[in-house]
C-alpha cells in the first residue's frame, strides 16, 4: 500500500463540537425561545462541572426529544405532563413486552436529572432529592442484551484479517483492538509515541475516562509493526498512529465514524453472520481474558474503577467457560480451542509474524515444518513439470532441425532445376536468333520477291522475345 508523504492533520475523533452545535440549531428550530433559554442554561451548569462533551451533547439530545414528547414550556410543567411524557418513553423506546432498554433508561434517567436541576438548581439526588413530579419515574434495570454467540470469536478475527489482504492499515487496527479491548475512543486517539516494543511484543499507553494505562499486546505486535514502517509520518512521534488514507482526508486522524465504517465493510467482505461494531471487540475480549485473569487485572487493564459494575456488563461468560476454567486448573483439559493464537517466531532472522503467516515476513522463509514440507512438495512437482516440458521442447526441436534439413535438400533442388531452366531459356532465345540471321542473310542473296527463301521466313514469337528465366523458375 502506497502512502503519499504529507502533514498529518488532527481531528476530533468524535467530532462533538460540530455535533453540539448543529443539535443548537435543531432546538432554536423547533421549541420556543424560553425553552431554548433554559436549555442553553442547562448546559452552561454541565461545563460548570466539567463534563465531558459527549455527556452534553447526549444530554442535549435526549432533553430535545424530551421536550418534543412534552410540547410545550418546562415552566408550565405539570406532574400529568411528566407521566404522560414518560408513556411516550415507554411506547417508543421500551421493547414489546415493556422492558427497558438502554435508550429508554437514558431518557427516564436524563429526565429525573433536568427536572432536578430545573427545579432545586441542582443536578445531583443526594444534595437535592428528587420534586414530586419526577418522584415516581422508575427506572428498571437493562438486561444484557449481549450473548455469548454474538461475540468477535477468533475464527471471526481471521476472516477479518484475511479480507484486509495488503491494507495494513486495516489489519493492524482490527487486530490491536481485538486483542487490546479498549474504548473505541482509547485506541482511535492513540499517537505514534504512545506506541513501545519490547522483546514480548508491545505496549501501546492509551488514555481513557480513568485515565492513562499501559495495554500489553503480543499477537497482534506484528501488524501493527509491520504498518507503523509503512505510515507516512512514522518519523513523527506525535502523528496519529491511526490515520485516513482517502485522498480527500489524506492525514487526518481517524474519526469514530469512518473507523466503524471500515469495520462494516470489512464484515460484509469477510460474510460475518452478526453486528460487529467497536465497541463489540471490547465485550469480546473482556469475556476472554476473564477465563485467565483476576477481577483486579481485569480492572487494570480495562481501566474499570474498583467499584465499577463494567466487569458485570462487558463479560459474557457461560457455565461451559467455569466447568473449562475448572478442568484445566486440575490438568484434565489441556488447552482450548478458542484459546488465541500466537504470533510466529521466524528461526532463521527471529521476526515475529502474525499468527496466520506460513512464510516470515522478513526472510521469506517457512515459519514451521508442515510449511517446509508443503513448499518442497511444491518445488518437487514444479521440477518435474518443468523436466517434462523441457523434454517436449527438446522433441520439438529435434522435429524442426529435421524440417530443416529437408528443406534445405529441397531448395537445393530447386536451385539445381531454375539454373537448368535459364540455360534452356538461353538456348532457346539463342535458336530463334539464328534463325532470323539465316533469313536476314537468304534475303539480301535473293533477286527476287518471289524468291522461295522468303517465303520460309519467320518472325521471332513475342511470347520468346518476353521469355525469362524467372518465368519458367520453381
């Protein structure tokens, strides 16, 4: 893959401030100034506490339905007003048999959070409570929708890789975030320099909501190697490591969006039977190191709080995982199927290559002896092919240097027969000429016209006048 050398140029990767603004313009449109006034208001105490922009602009849209559900001012709000907001909740967001969901939950909980702060002035239950309007909105528990069968399996990562073909961009970011299990906002902002190898692989030092963490990663270390040589700015230690190669973007970073994209492509490419989105790849590897790590590790490496619930909600482990977990602590299972497959290292310049490699990447050379033997067979079948071929052009020319020799008899020959031709051509010509001397010769002897010698006089044909040899020539 070809890459033109340019400036790298950095965006935000979720793009939330063009976001907030055009939801600005959706509000201004369509809700009356008092309200726009008091969402504006609603958000300046947001920044007051300094969250983050995607938590504003969430809040700001589900606020802007909310109050397309209410029509009509927050002021004049009653608590029939917010139960009848609540049904439309329910109606248009809860499933079939009324359970909640995750974008039901938001809405009830962003409600019960506005109104409190329109109310008290105040966004947080335990300093304020909750006003008698917004007192009875229950929100239920959303149940993992996730199954174990839905996850990124590592037959599916393969595929994966193997559509990618020479894109290494590709490659090593389905890779790295398969194994690495960040927030898609983690490893999409990660920079050159955030990336380190060591002699077990590399740790890429990415920065999240609980701020920065190493990440080991092992097998995916040879792609991402393998495209950290070939990025157009690897000499720039602060360019993003994830970058857009579309000749019009050429150098931006990586946006949340065109990252998801490329993944879809890829899965319809690779033909996956399921959803693959970003943070999917995160739920995958969380159910995987699970069945090796300590809930500590996992908080660590995940970057979960002590007293996050996230272990709950990303791990999808089933009875099959503990009953494995089991047999294999006491050696009766030795290994696992889905167990990942590791990096190969190259005996002859110890490159690491990815798993799914049969030749080292580096020398060329087979990576194990099933490879070795396969090619040998290969090189033995292309011998014998090439000695039979070579033996039927060998044929081959032994018939045209035969041909040869005939024909070079045959135009002997020939030559012989046209020299014969030219001299009977002469002899001939040579005949009618003294033929007409002895007439010429009889004419003048004559004395007179009736002489019996002119009469026997003949003219020259013009068929031997126009004789030549080439005429009469094979």
């Amino acid at each position: 893959m070809k890459l033109e050398i340019g400036k790298p140029q950095f965006t935000s990767i979720y793009d939330y401030d063009d976001r907030i603004e055009r939801t600005y313009k959706i509000i201004e449109k369509e809700t009356s100034k008092e309200n726009v006034e008091l969402i504006k208001k609603y958000d300046r105490s947001m920044i007051a506490e300094s969250l983050a922009k995607a938590t504003r602009h969430k809040h700001l849209q589900v606020i802007l339905n909310l109050t397309r559900f209410l029509g009509k001012d927050w002021k004049d709000v009653t608590k029939e007003d917010v139960e009848n907001v609540v049904v439309r909740i329910v109606q248009e967001y809860c499933s079939d048999s009324g359970q909640e969901t995750n974008t039901s939950y938001d809405h009830k909980k962003i409600l019960k959070i506005f109104f409190r702060w329109f109310k008290f002035g105040s966004r947080k239950k335990e300093e304020v409570g909750d006003p008698q309007e917004t007192k009875g909105v229950k929100i239920k528990k959303v149940k993992d929708k996730i199954v174990r069968e839905d996850l990124v399996t590592e037959e599916d990562r393969t595929n994966l890789l193997q559509v990618c073909a020479d894109n290494l961009r590709d490659r090593a970011f389905i890779d790295c975030h398969s194994e690495a299990g960040t927030r898609p906002g983690e490893i999409l902002s990660l920079l050159l320099k955030h990336v380190k190898f060591d002699k077990y692989g590399a740790l890429i030092h990415v920065d999240g909501k609980t701020g920065p963490r190493p990440i080991r990663l092992v097998r995916s270390t040879p792609n991402l190697a393998s495209w950290i040589d070939a990025h157009p700015f690897r000499d720039n230690p602060n360019a993003p490591l994830w970058i857009s190669t579309e000749p019009s973007k050429f150098g931006r970073q990586l946006t949340y969006h065109a990252a998801y994209q490329m993944v879809r492509r890829r899965c319809r490419q690779a033909k996956l039977p399921k959803r693959v989105y970003l943070n999917l790849f995160r739920h995958s590897e969380d159910t995987q190191t699970a069945q090796f790590m300590t809930e500590v590790q996992m908080r660590k490496r995940h970057g979960w709080t002590p007293y996050s619930k996230m272990p709950g909600r990303y791990v999808h482990l089933v009875n099959a995982d503990v009953d494995r977990a089991i047999l294999s602590h006491l050696g009766i299972v030795e290994s696992d199927e889905s167990k990942p497959k590791l990096p190969k290292k190259c005996g002859v310049c110890e490159m690491h290559n990815p798993p799914e490699s049969k030749l080292c990447t580096k020398c060329g050379k087979p990576l194990d002896i099933e490879v070795a033997l396969e090619i040998e067979e290969k090189h033995e079948a292309e011998k014998i092919r090439l000695e039979k071929r070579l033996s039927e052009v060998e044929a081959r020319h032994e018939d045209l240097r035969k041909l040869k020799e005939e024909f070079e008899e045959d135009h002997e020959l020939v030559q012989n027969l046209n020299s014969a031709i030219e001299e009977i051509v002469s002899i001939i010509k040579d005949a009618y000429k003294q033929r007409n001397s002895d007439n010429e010769q009889n004419k003048t002897e004559s004395k007179s016209e009736n002489h019996p010698s002119t009469k026997s006089k003949e003219k020259i044909p013009d068929w031997v006048i126009k004789l030549t040899p080439e005429d009469l020539k094979v």
